[in-house]
C-alpha cells in the first residue's frame, strides 16, 4: 500500500499473502470445529462454571442444599407412587435405593439436555457482543451439573451405606468402574442432544418448550423407574432400541448388583453416542456463524 | 514484509429484511403439509406471491467494503446511524459472518462492543473481573497480572468485594472499561464506548487508548465522538448506506463527513430511544420559506425545530444547539435557556416543538454540522449527540458576495460602515 491516502476507495491493494493468523471467510465447513481453539478457551469454561455454582449460591437461601433437596423429593415421590402404591418391581433393591440410583443418573442427562438446549437464544445478548468459541457455553452448562451429580452421587452413597449396614441386598460389582464411562456417554448424549435443539431453536423457537416434555417422554421410556426385567416382553424392544438404556442399567449394576447389561449393548450404546454428538457439532458449527442474524 | 495487520477484501452482509424463516416449526410443519396436498401455502396472505423465504428482500448492510489497516495504525470508522459501522466491527470481531468477501488479520483480534459485556450482578467486583476478562478473551494468570492496575484504573478500590449489583451505573463502566482497556490484543476494536461515564472518566479512557496506540498496537474505533475521533485516528474510514465513501487522513475525512451531512434533507428523525425522560423525535431546519431544506440563505434567517416529548416532569430542562464549522469550531451555541420565557417553560410530561430563530446575515458560507443536547444545568445530562445535522450555508449575495471569494471568518454579519473625509487628518474608522 502507498504511503498517499487512498481518498475515493477503489483504488484497493491486497497485501501479499504473509504471517496471516486468521482469515474470516463466509464460508466454514460443517467439520471445522476448531477444537484446538477451544482448547485456549479453558479458563473461560472453568470461570463459567464457578459461576453457575457461585451464582446459585448467592441467590437463593438454600444454595447448594437444592443439588441436594430436589432429587430427595423426586424419590421419595418415586417410592410412594412406584413403590408403594403402584407396586413395581425394582428386582429385590429396596425402592427407595432403586429410585434414587435412576433418579441421579437421569438427572444428570436431563439437565445437560435442557439447559444446553438454550444454548443460542438464551445467550444471545452475549455472544452478540464478543466472540468466544460458542461450544464454551454448552461444555461449560455440562461441566457445571458434573458439580451437582457429584453432591448427589454423595447422598445416594450415603443413604447406600445406611441400607447396606442394616443388611439390604445391595452390593458393589466390578461394573462400578465403568461409572466414569457412563458418566461420559450422558454427557455426550446430553450436550449432542442439547446442541441440536439449541441449533435448531435458533430457526424453531417452538421446539425449545418441546424438549422439556420430550425428555420427560424419554424417561419412561428408559428404565429409570422400574427395571428392564419389570417389563412385559412385548414392550421390550422399545428399552432395548433407546440406547441410554445399557448406561442407566449398568450403573445400577455398578453400585447396587441388579441390572442386566452386556458390553456389546454399551459399545452400540457408545457409537450411537458419537453419532448424536458429530451430528450436533455439525449443526452448531453451521448454525454459529450466523445465528446473530436471525436471533 | 507487508505491515498491513488488517486487509479488508470485498467483504459484504446482507440482511434478510421482514419476517425471517418460518418462525415456528409449526408454521413450517403446515406449509409443507399443505404442499402435500397441494393446498396454498395457508400463510401466505391473499394475493401475494408464493416466495417462501421472500429472496428478493435483502438489505446490503456491507456493499463491497475493502480497506487495509497498518500496525500500530488508529483507524476512525465514522458515519451516520446505519452506514455499516457496526455490522462491520461485528464481522472483524467474528460475532457474525460476512456474504462474501474475506477479512484476514494478523495477531490477536479483541473487540469491545460493550463494556460490561458478562457482567454477573450477584458476583463481586473482583469476581468479574476474572470473568469478564476471560470473556474478552485473557487467560487467567494474564488477569491475575493486570488485576491491581485494573482495580487503580477503575478506582473503586473499596468496593472492589461487593456484588456489582450493588454498584451505581457509574462505577459499574468504569470498573467494566478498566477491564476491556487492559487487554492486551494486537488490534483492539471499539465501538462507542467512550460515550459512557462522566467526563472525566472520558478524559481518563481517552488517554488510555493513546497509550495503547503508542505502544504499537492497531486500534479500529468507531464513535459518534468526533472530537474523539479527531484526537485519537491518524485515519479515518467513512460509511455510508454500507459502502465504504473515504478513506484517508483524518482532517480531512472530518471536513468531507460534514460536508456530507449537509448533503442530507435538513431534517434528522430519530426512531430509536434510550431515554426514558426526554425523547427527541426530529429535528428540522426550516429555511425562510417555512420548507424543509438543507440548504440555507446567507441573507435570510432559518430555524432549527426540535420535536420532543418529555415522558416524565423534568424542571430546569435546557435545550442546547452547538453549530460546528467544518474545521471542528464552534460556531456558536444557542440555548432556550437564554430566552427570557425559560424560567417559566413548561417542562411537565407532553409532545413540544421548540423553535431557535438563526437570523440572515450571520453564519458565513459553508457547512455546518449541529450537536444537540438536552440536560439539567449542574445537575444531568440527558441526551447528547454530535454531528446531529449538517447543513450549508449558501451564497445567495449576501455581505461578502460583491466580489467572488469566500471571506475567511465563522460569521460574516453586515455591519455598519461609514466613510467620511477628515480633510487631512489620518483616517479613522468609526462606527455609528
């Protein structure tokens, strides 16, 4: 470029091709997912997620009692409906054990499906001001309900040892190590998930109301409340074709001896989890670039 | 080696204007339902054309926009509301991506569209710094390096621990501004933050940013602050209807932008407020004739009117209009405040049109430019904008129009001469 001032533009030299850092085109293809850039964007995500866990705190009287106080009562509930008065099986696992074990690990995907699925519109405000990698968002939501699954794998333990010492038949198996698996496959099945609905939100602002109920469908259509073997053969195959099934029943396998699962099933389980999470990174990836626009 | 830190090649954004994609799924649902059974498109009103996604109806925000940048270059993007600033600061910040066209950038990029941008209310100061910090793209020990000059920066030491929730607006941008101001990018975008805080605080970012610029780094800001503008560009870009009008040094872009304005209509109409007090609605000047123009008589007097509604009982409310020669002087200002009516003005809730009377003969030839302002004295500033107007004034023979040349001078007023002779005493001039 010369040193005059370029009065009346046209006159427009390209510089030569040199030590660019980054190009901004219009176009990116559905693969580029710029992980390694997400990477540099760690200290966001943890910062994120100290905020979600310190803001809780701060706002409600009860703070973090809530990780603690919600999944209580939707067992206890579980107990009295299930247990006692419709009288399901849970395969000779006290109900109130059998509930809590399903109840913490659903919860775990329900929430990283519902809050991940809001990713785009509820942030809106935000990411239309400054960019960062938009995945930091959804990993950091993810991250976040790690913290409480954590505080309610502690109660279940808890309320674990209480039946235990008082000689309930509940015991620990081997598959107990596969716990980190599992927690992995919901967590990518939560994020897949909520990714395609936060994508597809941006166009359908309808279908966010819808995958709240979706999920809630979901879950008796995964053997949350009652056990695979508590359903009639007929009905089967609708467990066995819902690939969170093998995850929910081998925890349960895990920590309490009761539950049927094959390594074949979580393998299956596993891929169908990669599908679900490229396809999502797909979608997100295209929906990103643009998504101001329409928001 | 080029030194070019930013090429801007050909880069465009079109807008999809009226209703965009379907809405709801379930407006989709139906109208691929109704194709299916070769029914009309059951949202279509009667009449129109069956164009789904409506192509035609574009809006060009960018046309075809191209300008390099130079390291440690300051380059002012100025232009009028909806030129295409802001859409092109998002794309060089990567908030939304261009229609064609392709920027490339060398070094880290950082934009501050916003200050305060993340900003959690229950979370402390010092807690949003990190996080607001990390928002804008710093790690954490670079924050943890830069915390103690942050916190000096935006002097509120002794609440840096207290829930930004409980801070006044005013604390709230400085404490954010001192954050965005130490970042420590290569380019550093900025859209319109300095229209935020006191005047000194201004004063105080201002500065800042001329130490950024002189330590090598490449800032692109854009303002409606023109004397902001003008202390901090060596260059400036201007805009208009998505096109990119000038490029070059900023003096003489400045001269050109308000030329330019008088080039408008002689009226300005806002559609969007951000007061809940005072809202301006037009702004007119009105030549001798009673028309609209943008184009005044030198000989004959015109009126600026200003169409307002106060929303909410303001007492002590003054209206101000600076007139600005092209060079940046201030011509003179004008208030309603110096009328003898003011003390006794109505400032109760309700629509007002106030009228200032600029008589002939007074404003030389040439572009003026108008800031309005509306505040209580000492007390608040309610609505401030530069460069709300511009308008020419023409030759149309008056005081200075018996010989072809523009006479140097702001006012060009027709005084009174008289000449007698003296006999041979010196000559003397006087005034009657």
């Amino acid at each position: 470029m010369s040193e005059n001032p370029q009065m009346n533009v046209p006159a427009h030299s390209v510089p030569a091709d040199e030590g660019w850092t980054s190009v901004i085109t219009p176009h990116r293809g559905w693969l580029d997912w710029r992980l390694r850039q997400l990477w540099r964007y760690r200290d966001l995500i943890t910062l994120f997620v100290w905020r979600d866990f310190v803001s809780v705190y701060k706002q409600t009287i009860l703070g973090p009692l809530w990780h603690i106080i919600q999944p209580l009562l939707t067992t206890i509930t579980f107990t009295i409906m299930f247990g006692r008065i419709a009288k399901l099986s849970t395969e000779g696992v006290p109900a109130f054990l059998f509930y809590l074990s399903g109840n913490v690990m659903w919860s775990y995907f329900a929430n990283n499906i519902n809050k991940t699925s809001s990713t785009f519109v509820g942030n809106a405000a935000l990411l239309g001001k400054v960019y960062f990698h938009r995945l930091v968002i959804p990993i950091s939501i993810t991250l976040s309900n790690l913290i409480s699954f954590a505080i309610q794998l502690g109660i279940f333990l808890v309320f674990f040892a209480i039946y235990y010492f008082h000689g309930a038949n509940v015991h620990f198996t081997a598959w107990v190590f596969c716990v980190p698996l599992f927690l992995l496959m919901l967590a990518g099945y939560g994020l897949g998930g909520g990714i395609i609905v936060s994508a597809l939100t941006t166009r359908y602002r309808d279908l966010a109301n819808l995958v709240a109920l979706g999920v809630q469908l979901l879950m008796f259509a995964t053997p949350v409340i009652f056990p695979v073997s508590a359903i009639p053969e007929k009905y089967r195959w609708v467990l066995q074709y819902n690939p969170l099934t093998p995850v929910i029943e081998g925890f349960r396998l895990g920590f309490l001896g009761a539950g049927h699962v094959t390594l074949m099933q979580l393998g299956i389980s596993f891929g169908v989890m990669l599908v679900v999470l490229s396809i999502g990174l797909m979608l997100f990836t295209h929906v990103e670039k643009t998504f101001m626009d329409t928001v | 080696m080029s030194d070019t830190v930013i090429s801007v090649q050909k880069v465009s954004k079109a807008y999809r204007l009226g209703q965009i994609g379907g809405g709801t799924l379930k407006e989709d649902f139906s109208r691929w339902w109704a194709k299916l059974l070769r029914k009309p498109d059951p949202f279509l009103k009667i009449g129109e054309e069956h164009n789904a996604r409506k192509i035609g109806e574009q809006f060009w925000a960018l046309d075809e926009v191209s300008f390099n940048v130079k390291q440690g270059e300051v380059l002012g993007v100025i232009g009028r509301n909806g030129a295409g600033k802001s859409t092109l600061l998002k794309i060089l910040s990567q908030v939304t991506m261009p229609t064609s066209g392709q920027i490339k950038i060398k070094g880290r990029i950082a934009s501050l569209l916003e200050v305060g941008t993340g900003f959690h209310p229950e979370l402390t100061g010092r807690e949003n710094v990190f996080l607001n910090g990390a928002i804008l793209g710093m790690t954490k020990p670079e924050i943890r390096k830069k915390f103690d000059e942050i916190v000096a920066f935006s002097e509120i030491e002794e609440f840096i621990d207290t829930p930004v929730k409980r801070y006044s607006s005013g604390m709230y941008v400085r404490l954010a501004f001192a954050v965005a101001a130490h970042l420590e990018p290569e380019i550093l975008i900025c859209d319109e933050v300095l229209a935020v805080g006191d005047v000194e605080f201004q004063k105080k970012c201002l500065g800042k940013m001329q130490d950024v610029s002189r330590g090598g780094r490449t800032i692109l800001f854009v303002s409606h602050n023109m004397a902001a503008v003008t202390k901090l560009c060596d260059r400036c870009a201007l805009m208009k209807s998505g096109r990119l009008q000038l490029i070059g040094p900023t003096n003489e872009i400045m001269q050109q932008y308000l030329k330019f304005g008088a080039q408008g209509d002689g009226i300005r109409v806002w559609d969007k407020f951000d007061n809940d007090e005072i809202r301006i609605h037009t702004l007119k000047i009105l030549g001798a004739d009673g028309a609209i123009t943008g184009h005044v008589d030198i000989r004959r007097p015109f009126t600026v009117e200003i169409e307002y509604a106060i929303l909410r009982p303001i007492p002590g409310f003054r209206l101000a209009l600076r007139f600005i020669v092209s060079d940046g002087t201030i011509a003179f200002t004008a208030s309603d405040s110096a009328d003898s009516a003011y003390e006794t003005k109505p400032s109760s809730s309700g629509h007002y049109v106030a009228r200032c009377v600029v008589p002939g003969e007074l404003l030389n030839e040439g572009f003026y430019s108008l800031n309005l302002s509306a505040d209580i004295p000492f007390k608040k500033e309610l609505f401030v904008e530069e460069g709300v107007l511009g308008f020419s004034v023409e030759q149309t023979g008056g005081v200075n129009a018996r010989f072809s040349e523009k006479w140097p001078g702001v006012v060009c007023p027709r005084l009174k001469w008289q000449t007698r002779s003296v006999g041979d005493k010196s000559l003397q001039l006087q005034e009657i």
